[in-house]
C-alpha cells in the first residue's frame, strides 16, 4: 500500500511539473482525481490560484489598482460546493468604487471520459448593496457536480490606492499551485505586514515601467487653414514587483475554541505608508495608531456625530430627574438607548444616516447606536468616550490600519473603573458585551483626539448553579427536577436564544438536545429584569440514561449534564484557546436510589488543577442507604489561554471528562 501511495505521489509531482495553467486547459487527469493525495479529507482544492495587484494610470483618473484573479478549484464531494460560490465585495466611497470587469467562469465534467463545459451566463451572476460602503458580486457555477473542476477570472478595478486587499496564501483547502504578484510603482511606499507560521520570502525585483500622455493641439488662423496635431510623449519609472510562489500549502483547519482562525492565518497585508510624486513633497498616510486615530476622529461620520446632542436632551431630563448616583446613570441612560434605538445587524465604526435620525426612526447602525450612548453620556458629564473594536469575524489589529477597526463601543470611567458598553444587544449589561466584540483589545479615543487600548475580555466569571434532583424507577427511568441559574455572559446568550424564541419550540429543542425527554413545568424567571441572575426549572422523565445489565444499574451520576468528548483531538497546537469570557460552573445532583438496591462501586473523588491558577475542577460523590449526593465545580479564570499550556489542557479536559463519565453501579439486593 505505501509503494503504491509512493507511486501516485511521484506521478502527481510529475503531473504538477508538466501542468498548463492556462484559462480553459483543464485535463483529464485533474478531472479523474478522487481526493488530494496530501490531505485526502479535502472536500475541495484550489489547483491553481493567481493573484495580481498592480498599478494602471489613466490621464482622467490617475492612478488606479487593477487586481487579476484566476483560480481553478477541484470539487471531490458535495460538501465541497461551498466553493462553487464566489463572492466578492467591493468598496465605494464618496462617489467612487471598485469595479469588477472581465469576468469568465467554466465549470468542466468528464461525461463518457469526453470533458464537457458549461460555461457562466447572466443569470448566475448576482448583485446586493450590502452596505453604504460596500457592494457584493456574486457568481454560482452552472453544472457542479462531484469530481467537477470550476474555473473563473476576472478583474477589479479600484480607485483606493491605499487599500490593498490582504494577500492570504492559506486556505481552508489545500491550494496545490499558488502565484502571488503585487507591483508598485516608485511613487507609492507600501509598509509589509506578515502574518501567520508559514515561511513567506518573496522574490523582489525592479522593472521598468512607463506612463504614456497625448495630447493634441491646434495651428492656423483666420488665413490659414485649422490643422490638428496629435502629440504622444512618455515618462519612465521603476516599479517594484514582489512575486510569491508556494506547491502544495496545507489547509488551515479551524479548531476548538479559535477567536478567528483568519488570525493565523498565512498572509501579507500591504499598508500606503506615503507616496512621493515627482515635483511633489512626502504625503504620509496611516503608519501610526496615532494616524489611524487621528484619521477615524475627524470623519464627519464619526467625531462630528460625537457633538449632536439637541436631539435627546429633553428625554434624558426627564429620565435622570432626580438621579444623583454616576452608576445608576450610566445604566438608566444604557437601558434608554437600548430600548428607544433597536440594530440594524450593520457593523461600522462610521454612522450611515447619523445619530439623530437613527434616533427618530429608531433603527441604526453599530456606530449610530453607540456614539449616540457616548454623547449622551458626555451631556451630563461623565467620561466617556467611543472604543474601536475589531469584531472576531474581522480578525485581531495587530498593525495599524484604518481596516483593522469595524465595530465601535462605549467606555465610561466611573469610579476609578472603566465601564464598557454595547447597546446594540437588547440583553448586555455593563462590563457583559457580545461575543462578537470579546476580542483581545480595543482602542478607546479620547476627546482631544488620542487614544489608549482597553482589554474587552471580562474580569468577572459567567457563573452557572444547577441544582438536579433525580429518582430512579425499577425500570432505568429517570423522574426528576432541574433549576438553573446563570449570571453574566451566560444569562445574556439565554435571554436571547429564550425571549426571541417560541417558548414550545424552546423546549422542544431542549428535550431533543437531551435525547427522549419529556419536560414538564417548565418555567423562566428574570427574563426580562437583566439586573438579576435568570432562572430556568423544570420538571422531566427520560428513559435511556441507565444501562440495566442483570441485577445491576450502570449511569453515570451526571446523567445527560456530563460532557461527552474533549474538544482538543490534536496532537499540536499553534493558536491561542479562546474560551471567550472565564467561568465557573456549580452542579449539585441528588440521586434517590430505587428500593432493593446498594451502591456497589462509587468514583473516588477527584481534584484536577491547571497550572499558574489558569482553571480548576473537583468532584465529590457520597451515598448513603438510599441516596447519592454529587458536588461538581469546574473553573476557567482565564478567557485566553496561551498555546505553551496546550498539553496540559488537553490532559486536564481528558481527565475531567473521563471523571465526569465513570459510572457508578448499583446492584440489586438479594434479601
């Protein structure tokens, strides 16, 4: 079997050696592949991915971005259709935009071992707003099926010099084939961003490039006859070409527990440090937090906004008559925009229609909502002031650029302490912001324009107390009673799955999550005051917890609240474990034992700590004649837990589990 793995891995180099990367040359053998002779868990590939960014000058517009696509995608199964999909969004700003042209797409099938095409027509080509800042073109390739290969290209022409999107060379496929090409004239200085742990070295070169102007003029007078004449004159410059060429890069593939896999990711981000035209001085661009900041600040989309404050003063003297305390105007004042100004599911550092007619209508962006939480703060005199936040879907902002920031909070200092806020979550309290916005630091600007980074992860537990009483019927089933209690960030994601919920569906998820259960009385307090912990009881009977062998009853004493499986399978680990928030997790289980029956075998108890206090689990079981009493605590006082701690972790989380599922066993009693 290894010769025979040997065999086809030299044939498919040789292959690779020999291939043509043309548009339209797909062959035989690249439809004849079953899987990835590297990863053979691929549901897709890119056999070949090619990027070019360069500039194009044009005497109405300048200078402007061009940047070519090609790829070609071997799809092996159904779950790699996902691919068959392309979407890209293009930005547009103050009357300019980027523009897809171009655009070619092929699917090839071997049918009767003859290759058959089906190329793109117009009614599998799409186009949305998706916000005021950008737009999506999407395309759907005809006739996928599996073993199809899919192949596309196409252009994208951008006004925004500054912006150059990410070179990512890592997928969440292998790519087997990959050229990268970015070429910049002399005039531009672009800083180089590296990220991720593959070895990324370009191979650089100076090339020649030239600009060519015509012109025209005209000669003659009143006397002689008119005569036009058509000038060509061309000016030289250097340009700088960076080409990235990797075979055979392995997917990057998600892990438990990852804020961001694209963190990790292996990619160059290129950032306009300044540019230098002939004739002109040095005209510096964002290379600074300081820059970014100042940049952001003096939109009119976002400092401007800061100062309106006519709109809701009437309704904030009404609302804090009365109140003296800093903190419990902070929260009144939290709840009011809460309640008065719903999300429009748009993220943004910058408003789109502006605080005050968000306000009127009710309805805003992410930036509209919590600027106007900061004015309001700031017209009664407290300190605050906005935060820019990089959501995890957007990535961490280890370098500084303006990209790296779509998501702005509140930051109020009261009381020595700095309060973070984001009232675009109907259920947040202070201090408890959306997962989404858990994401290592932010970056609080003050009023007279600098800024200081704020940590977003919480100080303070998510704490969760069940309290589970349970009998044991003659034939394995389970009678019992189940309260739960969370504070924090758990209570948050409960109102939100519960209160947008139908309650009946609720439980019917609910039994299904714990197999054939069937919930009685069921019952939910504190739903809507978030200033206390919610409490969620019921009642139920479920069959299917206890293995009943002959005389003796096999359970585990956690029953369907235990954990099945570690999430950490791998054997190596590179990134960070991202819990989100720390937590602490109380079970205290009564168990009634049936009538005729002693307790054989009890689990010892057992006390597993991580090092340097980063978490914690104990476990204590006790019986007596007809009852077993079990104490569980598990503790996470860490949201983020550093990678050199992966071992340790991974034998904590195996340990704790297999303690969680040792069984205990009764045995029917022979008097």
């Amino acid at each position: 079997m290894k010769k025979l793995l040997l065999i086809y891995l030299a044939l498919n180099i040789q292959f690779l050696m020999g291939q043509d990367y043309d548009f339209g040359k797909v062959s035989k053998e690249e439809l004849l592949e079953a899987f990835n002779p590297s990863d053979s868990a691929a549901t897709a590939s890119y056999l070949y991915k090619y990027r070019k960014s360069f500039f194009e000058y044009s005497e109405d517009s300048g200078f402007q971005l061009i940047t070519e696509i090609h790829e070609r995608v071997k799809i092996y199964n159904k779950e790699g259709f996902d691919y068959a999909t392309k979407k890209i969004n293009l930005f547009k700003d103050g009357g300019e935009y980027e523009k897809m042209t171009e655009l070619k797409a092929i699917t090839f099938n071997l049918v009767n071992d003859n290759i058959e095409e089906s190329k793109l027509k117009g009614d599998g080509e799409f186009d949305i707003e998706l916000s005021k800042f950008y737009d999506q073109k999407s395309f759907a390739m005809p006739n996928v099926k599996e073993g199809s290969v899919i192949e596309y290209k196409y252009k994208v022409r951008s006004p925004f010099v500054s912006v150059v999107d990410e070179f990512k060379f890592q997928h969440d496929i292998p790519v087997k084939k990959l050229v990268a090409i970015f070429e910049v004239p002399e005039y531009f200085n672009y800083s180089v961003n590296v990220k991720g742990y593959m070895s990324v070295v370009p191979k650089v070169e100076v090339l020649n490039g030239d600009i060519t102007f015509n012109t025209k003029s005209r000669s003659g007078g009143s006397w002689t006859p008119s005569k036009t004449t058509f000038n060509t004159s061309k000016i030289s410059y250097l340009k700088n070409r960076s080409l990235y060429e990797m075979n055979d890069v392995p997917a990057l593939k998600s892990e438990p527990f990852v804020n961001n896999i694209d963190n990790y990711r292996s990619s160059v981000k290129y950032e306009l440090s300044y540019t230098k035209f002939p004739n002109t001085g040095l005209k510096y661009y964002s290379t600074t937090w300081e820059d970014v900041v100042k940049t952001i600040y003096e939109s009119s989309n976002f400092g401007s906004e800061l100062n309106k404050t006519g709109y809701f003063e009437k309704d904030l003297e009404a609302l804090l008559l009365n109140v003296m305390d800093p903190l419990e105007k902070t929260s009144k004042i939290f709840d009011l925009v809460k309640s008065k100004v719903k999300w429009n599911g748009y993220f943004g550092k910058y408003t789109d229609i502006g605080v005050k007619q968000a306000y009127k209508e009710g309805s805003g962006n992410v930036a509209e909502i919590n600027l106007m939480l900061t004015s309001m703060l700031r017209s009664i005199g407290l300190n605050a002031n906005p935060v820019l936040v990089s959501t995890r879907d957007n990535g961490i902002p280890i370098f500084p650029t303006r990209e790296g920031y779509n998501y702005v909070i509140s930051g109020v200092e009261v009381a020595n302490d700095t309060i973070l806020l984001d009232a675009t979550s109907s259920y947040s309290t202070p201090n408890i912001l959306p997962l989404r916005a858990l994401n290592w630091e932010g970056r609080m600007i003050k009023k007279e324009g600098s800024s200081v980074t704020v940590n977003l992860y919480p100080k303070d537990k998510a704490l969760e107390s069940v309290t589970f009483d349970v009998k044991i019927t003659d034939n394995g089933d389970l009678d019992g009673m189940l309260r739960r209690i969370k504070k924090g960030h758990g209570a948050m994601y409960y109102r939100g799955e519960y209160n947008d919920a139908n309650e009946d569906e609720f439980i019917e998820k609910l039994e299904n999550k714990y197999g054939s259960m069937e919930i009685s009385g069921f019952e939910v307090t504190n739903k809507d005051d978030l200033s206390q912990a919610i409490t969620e009881s019921y009642k139920f009977n479920t069959e299917d917890q206890i293995e009943i062998i002959g005389n003796r009853m096999y359970f585990s004493p956690m029953f369907f609240l235990r954990t099945g499986e570690s999430p950490f399978k791998l054997e190596k680990r590179e990134f960070p474990v991202d819990f989100g928030y720390p937590s602490e997790s109380k079970y205290r289980i009564g168990i009634n034992i049936p009538e005729g029956y002693v307790v054989e075998i009890l689990p010892e108890p057992a006390m597993l700590k991580l090092p340097d206090g980063l978490g914690s689990f104990t476990y204590n079981l006790s019986a007596s004649s007809d009852r077993i009493q079990l104490m569980v605590n598990t503790k996470l006082e860490q949201s983020v837990i550093a990678p050199l701690y992966y071992d340790t972790l991974k034998e904590y989380f195996k340990l704790m589990i297999g303690k969680m599922n040792e069984k205990i066993v009764l045995s029917k009693n022979s008097k």
